[in-house]
C-alpha cells in the first residue's frame, strides 16, 4: 500500500493548496496544515487496515504487478473462514508457555519439533537452545565471453540443490536451505546473508558468477543479474560485505565454497593480490578462474561438479578440505586459474578448529587435514587424480586416496606412505624451483617402476612436473612435458576427453610464452601434430599456432 498511500497523498494536497484545486497555499495557517496532515495520515492508516482484510495488494501495487509480471495477480484474499483456519493451525503449533490444566504430562512435557501443513503454511518448532544450521546458494551474473558461457551460476544451484542438506554441511542439525538465483538487489542478498549469519550451527554459503571490481574505488563486488560495468556500486554484491557478516561468526562454524570467474576489470587485482580478500572465521574453497577460457556453455562447472561427484562417491563424508582438492585434482581447470586457499593461507590457518556435530576443538589430524588414509599413489586399476594442467600455483594440490587392500603387493620398491605434493607445492610456491622438481622426478621414477611408462599414474606425474616448470619460468621444459602428456593421453583417451583438451591448452600456452626462437621452432610441429588430433578444440588455437611457427621460420635469429 505504500504507493498507493503516496499518491493519494500527493493527490489530496494537489486538490487542496495548489491552483487546480482549492488554492490554500500561502492562505492557510501552520497549525492548519499540520491538523489536515495528521487527519490525512489517521485517514490513510484506517482506510490501509480496511482494504488490506480483503486485498493482499493496494490498487496501484496490483496495477504495477500486472504490468510488470505480463499476468493478473491475485486481487482478493480467501474467504473469512479460510483464513481462520490457517490463524487456528498457526496458534495451534505456536508452542504452550504452560501446560493445560488437566492434561497429561506425557504429552506436554518435553516438546518434540514438528511440521504443521495447512493452506500452504509449513513450519517448524525448535527446542530451545537446539543448535540449527543453514545453507545459502547465492547465484550471480554469468560468466559470458563472446556469446560462450564460461559460468553458469544458475545450473551450479540447481545441482547443489538436490544434494542431501546434512552432507552439504557435514552434520545432522535441522537446517535451512535459502537459493537466491536472479537477484538484482544487493541489500536482498545482504538481509538473507544476515539471517544465515546469525544461525548458532553449522553455515554453508556458495558463491557462484562473474567476479568484478568497481573501477571508481578499485573494490571487488560479486556481479548480481544485470550488472554492468558503469552499475557495478549500485547492482553488484562488495565483497567487503561477506568478510563483515561472518566474521561476527565463531570460527569453525562457516565454510565459504567459490566456483567464480574474474573479468579483465577483476582479474589483475586478484593477481596483485594473490588471493582473495579473506574471511577471518570462515574457511574458504574455491577456484576463479581467468577470463578468456572457453567455458562448458550452460552446463554445471567443472569444479562444482567434481566437488558433488566426490561427496556422492565417498563412502564417508570427506573434511572440507580433503573434498576441495579431491575436486581440484579431477577438475580439469583452465591455465593460471586462482585456488583457494593458497598454500600460503593453507600454512597460516593449520590448527585445531571446532567439531561441527559436538562443537568440541578437534585435535591434530593423523593422517594431516582429513585426508584418507593412504600411499599417496592409486592403484593401477583407478584412474588417476589428475591435477588441473596448466593451473595457477595452487593447481598441484594434495589429493590421495585410499589403497585397496592387497593392492601392489609383490612388487619390490617401497611406496611413498605420505602423499608427497603438498611438500612439493610448497617448495614451488616458495621459490624452491629445484628441489620441487627433483623430489617430483624422484617420485616419477618410483611410479614409473610400480606401474610402467605409460600408466596414468605416470603421466599425471608428467603433468606435475610440467607445471612446476611453467612456475620456474623454464617454458622449454614446460612445453616438451605438456605435449608429451597429451600425446600420452591420447593414446588412451578420447581425443574430447578434459584431460587430453587440458594437457593441448598448457601446451600451447607454454609455447607462447617461449621466447627462444629456436626452441619454439623445435617444439613447434610436434605441438601442431597434438592440436591437429583434437577436432572439439577451438580451431583458433591450431590457426594460431600455425601463424607463430611460420612467423618464426621467417624471421632472422637476433642472438
């Protein structure tokens, strides 16, 4: 009612103090025109409470409504008795202060929750003091790159949606599920993010869209459906509003998961910084990928989907942590995507954090982060957790599973018994280039003696040692090792297979970056022969390719 309110308002003083009217501007006294709005005000508010018993809506609201939807809303509320009988079923589940007097004390002495259902209602009762937890999917604008979608927050939700609410949080406290998909006001988001924020339990709140910065002040905001580049302060969520809601939160109690992509405004900020901005009290998982990759089109996100596929297929609910880089290493991510958390945050936040079944502090974990016990290597009948060719530092995460029994028995080298990639990361992110790729030739060395050159297991390694040389700068080495895992996989892949496709993209983007001539003329062809076996790739990158080489054939050596 409050248009309709407005207009009447600026109707009846129309009619009363200007000339199309009775014309008492400037005749009438101050007291006069206080006592006609204070009687137009009670006016109102009698006329608001008649009109709304039988109408959901005001006349203007109905009208707005209708022109806005393209369909008739509802104009009048149920009749009397259907709307008594959902006040009786909202009394009647409303819990008692005190029990009746004469009745049984089994029935009222300890209050169980349950679901009352009429006329549409449905709600439900908590004890006091219960513990209640909350998931909220939040939805933003499409990742849109020349008419090819690249994120698609909308199928991301819907996927997410169907998953079992308690294995989405990790504990069987009553939980609420809020989706917000196609919203185009921040300060909805920002009151939904507040009602999860002040949940006591367990919170789960997933991101997905087009990650923007407003380029006025140079702050990261999540774009909402609708947002451009000149609207980002006005449609777009800050950033800064997730760090200032949870981090009211305890620690241990929110879990933050991203699957975004950056836009060319976003992305070097993100470089400059490393990461995201962080959330003190809340653990953050994710990937952002760059702008300019070929996305999947309209279809759930490679990471978001290998992140529900290893939920369902564990026969225990991994930690969050063990969950993210189970999803990281058999998501095929795109060349110099941003994973979070760095090995820097993942170093800076070891500790113990509360249990969110008991909310007791958990000790040190045995196995080192909630990972399954294991050798670090799968057995020869699995395939392999490939880690995302050509991704950012950060891509070569821990995954390890566990050994089936009896699995390479018989066989005469010892297996590593700790996975060894962490350590490797660790050396690469922190400048130790040598001695990541030793250890990493060592460990391929092992692979290679247990299960033979052309194993899985093997060209992972393969893979692992290509990024690392990729971080080192040596672009040579990088390209030889990306080319050689993708004819690898190949032989044994279809050529429209993830890893195949990613193996050729960190082949070429290596390639690019090699700025010997000669080199680049020597690895040149075999790279074009890989590009040539796979028809589902763009075929701007074999034309690129192409037009490099036959540039370099022609240009004189410098040197």
């Amino acid at each position: 009612m409050t248009l309709t309110d407005y207009l009447t308002q600026s109707l009846v003083c129309v009619l009363l103090f200007t000339g199309y009217g009775a014309a008492l501007v400037g005749r009438a006294s101050p007291p006069l025109v206080a006592c006609t709005a204070l009687a137009l005000f009670a006016g109102q508010a009698l006329a608001c409470r008649w009109w709304l018993r039988t109408h959901p809506h005001g006349p203007v609201e109905w009208l707005l409504r209708a022109v806005t939807n393209g369909a008739r809303p509802r104009w009048r509320e149920p009749a009397g008795p259907a709307r008594r009988a959902v006040r009786r079923a909202v009394r009647r589940a409303a819990p008692s202060r005190s029990p009746p007097t004469g009745s049984r004390p089994g029935r009222w002495g300890r209050r169980t929750p349950r679901a009352v259902s009429e006329y549409g209602l449905s709600m439900q009762i908590i004890e006091p003091g219960q513990q209640r937890g909350h998931v909220l999917l939040i939805a933003g604008d499409a990742a849109v790159r020349r008419r090819v979608v690249q994120v698609a927050p909308s199928a991301n939700l819907a996927a997410l949606g169907v998953v079992p609410v308690a294995a989405l949080l990790n504990s069987e406290v009553p939980s609420d599920t809020t989706c917000l998909d196609g919203v185009r006001d921040p300060n909805m988001v920002l009151m939904r993010l507040r009602t999860a924020a002040a949940t006591p339990g367990p919170l789960l709140v997933y991101l997905s869209g087009r990650l923007t910065v407003d380029r006025r002040r140079g702050r990261l905001h999540l774009a909402l459906a609708g947002t451009t580049s000149v609207s980002v302060r006005y449609t777009a969520l800050p950033w800064e509003w997730l760090g200032t809601e949870l981090g009211r939160r305890p620690p241990g109690l929110s879990t933050v998961l991203l699957d975004l992509a950056a836009d060319k405004a976003a992305w070097p900020l993100l470089q400059e910084y490393g990461s995201l901005p962080a959330f003190p009290s809340a653990e953050v998982y994710g990937v952002v990928s760059p702008p300019g990759f070929a996305g999947g089109g309209n279809t759930v996100s490679s990471y978001t989907r290998h992140w529900i596929d290893q939920l369902r297929s564990s026969p225990t609910r991994p930690a969050n942590l063990a969950l993210h880089t189970l999803a990281v290493g058999a998501a095929a991510l795109p060349p110099g995507a941003l994973i979070l958390p760095t090995a820097r945050e993942l170093g800076a936040s070891a500790g113990p954090a509360p249990d969110r079944r008991t909310g007791a502090a958990e000790g040190p974990a045995e196995d080192g982060g909630g990972f399954p016990p294991g050798d670090g290597f799968p057995p020869g009948d699995r395939a392999a957790d490939a880690t995302a060719p050509g991704a950012a530092p950060g891509a070569a995460v821990a995954t390890r599973r566990q050994r089936e029994p009896g699995a390479g028995e018989g066989v005469g080298v010892t297996a590593v018994q700790d996975d060894p990639r962490p350590r490797i990361h660790a050396l690469a992110t922190s400048g130790r280039h040598r001695e990541a790729a030793e250890l990493a030739q060592t460990c391929e060395q092992q692979v290679l003696e247990l299960y033979g050159f052309t194993s899985p297991q093997v060209t992972q390694w393969v893979e692992i040692r290509a990024d690392l040389a990729r971080i080192a700068g040596d672009f040579r080495l990088a390209t030889q090792l990306w080319t050689g895992a993708g004819r690898t996989r190949l032989a044994f892949q279809t050529p429209d297979a993830p890893e195949v496709r990613a193996a050729a993209a960190g082949a070429l983007y290596c390639w690019t970056q090699l700025k010997d001539q000669a080199a680049a003329i020597e690895a040149g062809p075999e790279l074009i022969r890989l590009l040539r076996a796979l028809p589902s790739l763009d075929p701007r990158h074999l034309r690129l390719a192409q037009q490099r080489l036959e540039l370099l054939h022609h240009t004189p050596d410098r040197r």
